[in-house]
C-alpha cells in the first residue's frame, strides 16, 4: 500500500484499489488472509491519494464452477 500510496502522490492521481482476500489456503493463489485486512485499511489511511474501493475474493478451486458462487 505504501508504494501505491507513494506513486499515486508522484503522479497527483487518487487511485482507487481492491484488496485481494485469500479464501483458500493453495499455494497457486495470492492476497491477503481475513485477519490482515484491517491493518491493510489502516496502512491505505495514511495515503490521501489512495481509496479503498472494496474486497475482491479469489475463491478456492472447485471442478464445478457453480461451487464458488
């Protein structure tokens, strides 16, 4: 977040950003575990250039798709 943070004050842009949260533990997958994202919203408060828009879910694998819904 500080890097964004700094590059969107470089540029004078509000950038608007998702948090990506993990909802399953592979290896294949990124983003942050639930009990990260409130210290990830604090850190993106110091940055007046930076807008926490949401959360974006990367569901786990499942061979039939209609299972993540």
């Amino acid at each position: 977040m500080d890097r964004i943070g700094r590059i969107a004050g470089e540029l004078d842009k509000r950038i608007k950003v998702l948090i990506q949260v993990s909802l399953a533990d592979e290896a294949a997958k990124s983003g942050a575990q639930e009990h990260g994202i409130p210290e990830i919203c604090r850190a993106a408060e110091k940055w007046t250039k930076v807008e926490v828009c949401g959360l974006m879910g990367v569901p786990p694998f499942f061979a039939d798709p209609e299972m993540t819904r």
